[in-house]
C-alpha cells in the first residue's frame, strides 16, 4: 500500500505530522509513506524512518499555480493507493485530484467536496490537539484513536552531528543551554531578548556555554541577547540564528543538555529530539500544540486576556510575555537538567 501525505507549511506542524505516519505503520506495517512538501522540511522528513520519500512541493504559501500543481499530480498518476492531506485548504487537494489517486482522504475545508472522495468532519471537542486531528486520518470515521499517542522522535546521525560541531568550531565540553528567542508567528510568540539574556547570563556563570538558534530573522535579537551579557561571558555563546541550515540546526540542537524555547517549531523539534524542554508560552496555549515528549516543563501566565492567539497584542502591553520573570524558566530549567557535568563527546540521542 503506497500513501501520499499532502504535508502542512509550518515547520512544528511537520513534526507532529510524525504522529500521523506512525500510525499508519501500525496500522499498515507494510505500507509505504512519501510526503509532497516544501523543500524546507526534506532535513526533517529524511529523519524520520516512516518516511520513504521527501516528494519536492515548489509553489509557496499561498500560491495556486493550477497548471504547476496538475503538472506534479499527472506525474504522481498510478503511483499510490491513498492520499492524506493535513492542509484544509483546496488548493491542497489538487494534486491528488490530478493524480487520480483513488483514495483522497482529508477534513472538510474550502469547499473540496468533489476533490476528496474520503472527506471527514472534524469534531474539534473530541480531537481538541492537532495531533489528534492527523492521526485520525489514519483510522476510518469514528474509530477510537490508540492510546497512549506516539510521539515525533527525529533521528540524528553521528557523522553529520560531528560534521556540524566542526563546521561551526563548537565544542561539547561544558553542558550547553540552547535558546530558541524566534517565532515566525509574530511578536505575541517572542519571550523579550532581556529576559532570555538573563537566564543566559545565570547560567554561564554557572558554568554552561549557550547557543542560540532560529532564522535569519532571529539573528538581530541572538546579538541582542549576547549584547546584554557582562563581556566576560560572550566568548561562552554563538549565535547560530541564520548562520545554519534547517539539518545543521537539528544535528546541533540535538547536543543540547537543555532548550528553552518560545511556542516554535524549534520547539517542537527540540522535543522530537529528546531534549529537557522549557517551553515558554503568551498568546497560545499548549492545549492545543503542546511538545510531546516527557522532559518537559511548561511556563506561563495565564492572564486573563490570555491565550488570544492573536499575532501581535490587542492592547499593546505584552504581559502576557513581559511580566513572565526569568526566575520562573531557571527553576524550570533546574528541575529539569540541573547543572550536568562535563561531557567531551557528543550522545546519541
């Protein structure tokens, strides 16, 4: 049985896609999985072992480009016995249409009825996380979903770990504190920089070093944080924001002792990669999209006009963020990873 996944845009939504795939191995251990997505995601697909293909998907957010999307499904004809779309748009639903693929499987969205022909209407009490609403296009209308729920675990390979750490002339002999301070969301997403410079500076006095990760949109406020550190402690840090590409990012992010992240894809990703996680939260809510894995600690506020999920704040103030003090994250980060001893050699996670 081949199976086609349609997959989402956002980088953390791709990795609780895993949850999806995991599923429809249990189910169907013989099947074989390919994902049509944008080339962004092929670091991340290529580590997950569900996946048998990372399928190039060129068009960007938003674009239609019919004749481009009938293109690729008329290539795609004869190949799969299902297709699986996480998107709700209709735009997503074109390729599998043109392909002819016989099962087309997806929720009810954008007005697709004649281009799925396996269309289910989504119960948002009963799959209130979003990665209930990908597994359950595993199962057929109604089934039970399997408990407990996987959870995204990426693979990292050793070699391309130690190729990274030597590309960037990192060294793995103090424990390391990754900070992820992006959001590709908007502003209502972002810790402030001084409050990610403080838990910084805690715990490079307590001997940790600190990267820090994102886009290159994330760069300035990496030089913000260092900028806010005693002098002294700058030769302990690297801003890796922009400077990395999505596969060096998760061979690097996987050496961290611990992460502290805003509601991110980095998030997610480092929670697939097993990492102790602090996950910080303002205008969205972990009811939702939480980081599945098990060393996790949650931190925010909870204020009343909270979560609004809205891109930047309605009033202006940011409390949600602003008023949520670094001692709260470094007791977090306590209780999760404490102070490790030095490692010199890189762990397989």
């Amino acid at each position: 049985m081949n199976i086609l996944i349609i997959g989402p845009s956002w980088v953390g939504d791709m990795v609780m896609a895993q949850t999806l795939f995991v599923c429809l191995k249990q189910r169907h251990p013989d099947c074989e999985i390919d994902v049509l997505a944008p080339d962004w995601s092929r670091p991340i697909l290529e580590r997950m072992p569900e996946v048998r293909r990372a399928l190039s998907f060129p068009f960007g957010h938003g674009v239609l480009d019919l004749a481009g999307r009938r293109r690729i499904g008329k290539s795609l004809a004869g190949q799969y016995d299902q297709a699986i779309l996480l998107p709700n748009s209709l735009k997503s639903a074109l390729v599998p249409f043109f392909a002819g693929i016989p099962r087309r499987t997806g929720w009810r969205g954008e007005m697709r009825y004649v281009l799925l022909n396996d269309i289910r209407r989504l119960d948002k009490a009963r799959y209130p996380l979003m990665i209930e609403r990908f597994m359950a296009l595993a199962f057929e209308p109604g089934a039970e979903l399997p408990q407990p729920y996987p959870r995204p675990a990426l693979r990292i390979e050793p070699q391309s770990r130690a190729a990274a750490l030597q590309k960037f002339g990192l060294r793995l002999g103090r424990p390391l504190l990754a900070l992820c301070p992006g959001a590709e969301f908007g502003e209502a997403k972002r810790w402030p920089a001084e409050h990610y410079a403080a838990v910084a500076e805690a715990k490079l006095r307590a001997g940790w070093q600190v990267w820090l990760f994102g886009s290159k949109n994330d760069h300035p406020v990496g030089e913000a944080i260092r900028a806010a550190l005693a002098p002294e402690l700058r030769e302990a840090t690297a801003n890796l924001a922009g400077e990395t590409s999505l596969a060096e990012a998760l061979d690097l992010l996987s050496c961290a002792d611990a992460v502290v992240s805003n509601d991110s894809g980095l998030m997610h990703v480092a929670a697939a990669l097993g990492r102790p996680l602090v996950a910080v939260y303002g205008s969205t809510s972990p009811q939702f999209t939480p980081p599945l894995a098990e060393q996790v600690e949650i931190v925010r506020l909870g204020l009343d006009c909270s979560p609004c999920f809205e891109r930047t704040c309605r009033f202006g103030h940011y409390n949600c963020l602003r008023e949520l003090a670094p001692q709260g994250v470094l007791d977090a980060l306590q209780r999760l990873a404490g102070d490790p001893l030095p490692d010199p050699q890189p762990q397989e996670h």
